[in-house]
C-alpha cells in the first residue's frame, strides 16, 4: 500500500501553473490508490470555493476537476488562517472541504511514513 501523501498547494491562480502541478499530482495519486489530504493555503483556498477561480492553462485539467477527485476519495483542507482573512466560512466552501488549522497541519505531516509535497 502506498504511503500516505499531504499535498500543500500555497499559490492560487495568480500561478496557475505551479497550483495545477500541485492540484494533478494530488489528483493522480488519489486515482493511484494512495491516501491523499490536500491542503490549500494562500490565494489556493479559493479553489475551494464553488464559484472559485479556473485558470485557463493550456493542456491543463481543469481545477475543478482535479479537487472533485481528490474529494472522492481524499480529504480537501482550507488552512483556518487564510480562509479567515478571505473571509470564508464552511458554508462558502465545497462540500466536503474543511477548514483546520496549523495543529491539523502538523499533526498529519508527522505521521509515521508520510511524504509532504508543498507546491
């Protein structure tokens, strides 16, 4: 079984490139069978967001797409902070995104024979 992965996506899409990275290789190791949690944080936390921004990236899969992925069979996490200072709440967000704090963070990323990706 492949260990677990925490993909952190801290750009949005004032780098479109660099978050869609992030955003596919979440999204293929969910397909891979790993157990994956993305957290966003940043400008990133807006992917979250039902009328979120979708860069156009050329030969890109679209973000949408990439966290509706993730979320069926992962776990999506808006960092606290910057949802607060965006002035998200849990009811602007996608079903089954969550917020959490840097605890939760910390708390995930030790976890024995955890890979963490930051993008």
């Amino acid at each position: 079984m492949p260990r677990p992965l925490v993909v952190k996506v801290t750009v949005g899409a004032d780098q479109p490139e660099r978050s869609n990275q992030g955003l596919m290789v979440a999204a293929t190791a969910t397909s891979s069978g790993a157990e994956v949690s993305l957290w966003l944080a940043g400008e990133a936390v807006l992917y979250a967001t039902p009328d979120g921004p979708t860069p156009d990236l050329e030969l890109a899969t679209p973000v949408g797409d990439l966290i509706d992925v993730v979320l069926d069979s992962g776990t999506v996490t808006v960092c606290a902070q910057c949802a607060a200072r965006r002035a998200l709440t849990q009811a602007d967000l996608l079903e089954g995104v969550r917020i959490a704090g840097a605890a939760a963070f910390v708390e995930e990323i030790l976890r024995p024979d955890t890979q963490v990706v930051v993008y």
